[in-house]
C-alpha cells in the first residue's frame, strides 16, 4: 500500500507541473503574437531608415573618390579594442535559447583575442549576466530588465554611449550578438556589425538614381544623424527581435515539457494499475490460503 500511496502521490505532482507548463505555453504563445506584430512594425521602419542611409552615403562616395570620409565609416583592419553588446533572456525555461547566445558570445572573444584585440563585454539580460560573472569574466556594463521590456529612450541611452566611445578612439569596433527570431519554431543567432557602419549592409557600389539633393556643406551632418539614429534603433530592434525569439523557443520548450509529463502520467498510471493488481492478487492468495488451513 506504500508503494501505491507513493506512486499516486507521483502522478499527482506530475499533473501539477503539465498544468504549469501548459500555461507558461499559453501565455508565452500570446505574448509571441503581441511581440511578433511590433517585430513587424519596427521591421518596416529599420528596412526604410537603411534605405535612407544608403542613399546619402550613396552620393558621399560618388562626389568623393577617396570613398567615404566620415568617421562613422573608418575601417580598421586589426582593432585594438573591440566591444561585444550582447542580448539574454532575464528568465529562463527557454530551451537553449540563453546558451546559444553565450556560445557565440564565447567564440567571439577568443577570435579577437587570439587576433591581439582587447575585447570588452556589455551585457543585457540576466542569464548571460549571470553565467559570465560566474565565470569570472569582466563585464563593462550590465542591464536587466530592458530585454523583457524593451524601450527606445533606454536602448538609444545605452547603444550611445558606447558609440560616443567609438567615436572617441575609444574602441575600433562594436559588435551585437543576440539570438533572433525566424518563425514561431526556428531562432538564429545573428552577430550584427554596429560601428563602424558595415558596407557590407548597404548597396554602396550601385549607382543612385534617388532623386534626393544634399547640398555638400550638409551631408556630414545629415549622414552623421542618420547614422546615429541608425545606430539607436538597431539596438532597439534587437531587443524585440530578441524578445520574439524569447517567447518562441519557451513555447516550444514549454510544449515539450507538457507532452514529456502527459507521458510520464501514462507511464506512473501503468506502474499504479500493475501495483494495485499485484495487492489484489496478493490479498486474495493470503485469504485462500486461510480457508485452506482452516479446512
């Protein structure tokens, strides 16, 4: 009868956690939906501001035939400092949505490193916070809260000042890393170049046929703005891109959980039916054989 009260007790905390689950799935699900519909939006306005830059840089480098002169666009072959900007969850229950990132976050210090470059690590979100100072690694800057939340104003703050370093000498180049979304089963980790801007990114070699006109004394400044707004709102659309993929790989991985308990259910259901039989049994053979001997 132990053994019996004991595996019921089993199934009893088994169905608990599928309820858990299943909820943590229904409620990461809506919040996919929500966050899915701002990645769109803010998507729209990322494609239409690149668009823009490319234009000005686009009539920059035809005007000039050294290319671009703009302190934005320097390229350094071998640079000496090197700023990592990374995105994690600040929750866990994700699968290896956390781990992936910090993989390639890893990767990346020892390729700059064993290039000679000092690397610098600036994190946001708790678990890649978390698992570098329990390793024992410097971190220059740290935010919580901003990947479960993100916000403009708090995303332009934190991005632009480390571009002001940029543009200082500070450091030669910026990096971000964070895990992206794909679709509601698949995430990326995408490893974006902030500064100096990545011509690689913009259609720079095709001729403009925009019929936008700059004045020369302005495209400095113009460019300059673009570039920093750019700059702004690729950080603030990794945080939603982030936050997509967030939500999406918890609801798979809070599905996984709810079907692997709905079969451990079956499974403690089977090994209770065979125990009870087996009291059953037990019990009947111990009555037969008492009115055995009492003949």
């Amino acid at each position: 009868m132990a053994n019996l009260k004991e595996i019921k007790r089993k199934i009893g905390s088994v169905k608990n956690t599928q309820k858990t689950t299943n909820a943590m799935k229904l409620v990461s699900s809506a919040k996919l939906k929500r966050t899915e519909e701002l990645a769109k939006r803010s998507r729209v306005y990322a494609a239409k501001l690149t668009e823009l830059l490319n234009e000005i840089a686009q009539k920059m480098q035809q005007s000039n035939a050294d290319g671009i002169d703009n302190v934005y666009f320097r390229d350094v072959k071998n640079p000496k400092v090197v700023d990592i900007v990374f995105i994690t969850a600040d929750k866990g229950l994700c699968g290896g949505f956390n781990s992936q990132t910090i993989k390639s976050v890893s990767q990346l210090i020892s390729k700059y490193k064993d290039s000679g470059s000092k690397v610098r690590l600036r994190a946001i979100g708790r678990k890649g916070i978390d698992f570098f100072k329990f390793n024992n690694i410097e971190l220059n800057d740290e935010v919580i809260g901003l990947s479960a939340a993100p916000d403009f104003e708090k995303a332009a703050e934190f991005i632009s000042n480390i571009a002001d370093l940029y543009i200082a000498g500070e450091t030669d180049k910026i990096i971000l890393v964070h895990n992206g979304y794909v679709n509601m089963i698949t995430q990326e980790i995408r490893e974006d170049q902030v500064l100096p801007v990545d011509s690689s990114t913009l259609n720079l070699n095709s001729q403009s046929t925009s019929e936008l006109e700059v004045e020369p004394d302005d495209d400095d400044t113009l460019l300059d703005a673009l570039v920093k707004r750019y700059v702004e709102y690729t950080m603030y659309y990794s945080l939603i891109d982030s936050l997509a993929a967030e939500h999406s790989a918890r609801m798979q991985a809070m599905d996984a959980a709810t079907k692997n308990a709905k079969e451990m259910v079956k499974e403690l259901n089977v090994k209770y039916n065979k125990a009870r039989q087996e009291a059953i049994t037990t019990e009947l053979i111990e009555i037969i054989s008492g009115m055995e001997s009492m003949k």
